[in-house]
C-alpha cells in the first residue's frame, strides 16, 4: 500500500485543483499545498506510515485554513457602515422650520440643511424653532421627538 501512496497523493491534490478550478470559492484550495507536501513526503525514502501520511495531510490543511482566515480577515477587513441619505437622517437633531401639528397634517424641519415634512412621535404641538430629534422615516416625513 505504501509504495501507491504518491499516486493517491497526486489523485487527491488534482482533484482538489479541478474542484477549486470549478467552484473558485477557495473550497479546497487549502487541500492544494497539504497534497503536494504528502506526495514529496510519500516519495522520500523514509517509509512513512500512511496513518502519518494522512495526520501530516489532516494537520497541514487545517493550520493552512486558520492561517488564511486570521489573514484573510485583515486583508479584507469590511469598513465599518456610514449612514448615506435616509440613514444618516434617523436619530438626528434637526429644528422645526414650520410648527409640527398632526392634526393640520403641517410640520417641516430642517436637517443637514434639507427641509423635511414633520410629523409629531406622540401627536403633540412643536412650536417653530425648537431642537427636534429624528426617531424615524414614515413615507416621506421624519417622525420627530422634542427635546
């Protein structure tokens, strides 16, 4: 059995090259470097156990896998989110430009220097001029608190 262990190396790394040529989600590319470094070693004339063949295999794929993670990691570090547009908006202060009434269905604010429809958070009156913070978006109009 020993003496067909290269073979059975080189059968599992060209295997691992055409599913990673196939699927290029770095799914086996880690098998790839293990593969080779079984076959050099099945070929020394050291007569390695295959039970060792395989834990070098085993040992080498995994710590290649946590390497590449941690690296990985902070090559491709995601930016933290900055709000744009609608998000930089919702929690906010802005200040009324127009007296905020439900019931009139009136209000504006004006906030990063937009002016926005307005609606009240709990149905009250917010005279004009006052701070306001933005809780949400409804439809078109920011939802506001008063300070």
């Amino acid at each position: 059995m020993i003496e067909y262990m290269p073979y059975i190396w080189a059968v599992v790394t060209i295997l691992a090259i055409i599913v990673e040529s196939m699927v290029g989600d770095l799914v086996t590319i880690w098998f790839i470097p293990a593969g080779v470094l079984s076959v050099i070693l099945s070929l020394l004339p050291l007569d390695i156990p295959v039970w060792l063949q395989v834990l070098i295999f085993l040992t080498v794929s995994t710590l290649l896998v946590i390497m590449s993670k941690t690296i990985w990691k902070g090559l491709f570090k995601k930016n933290p989110l900055v709000k744009t547009n609608l998000d930089a908006v919702v929690g906010n202060e802005a200040i009324v430009v127009e007296k905020i009434d439900n019931i009139e269905g009136k209000g504006a604010v004006k906030i990063f220097g937009k002016v926005w429809s307005a609606l009240s958070d709990d149905g009250s009156i917010i005279e004009e001029n006052e701070l306001v913070t933005v809780k949400e978006i409804r439809g078109v109009k920011l939802v506001c608190i008063k300070k």
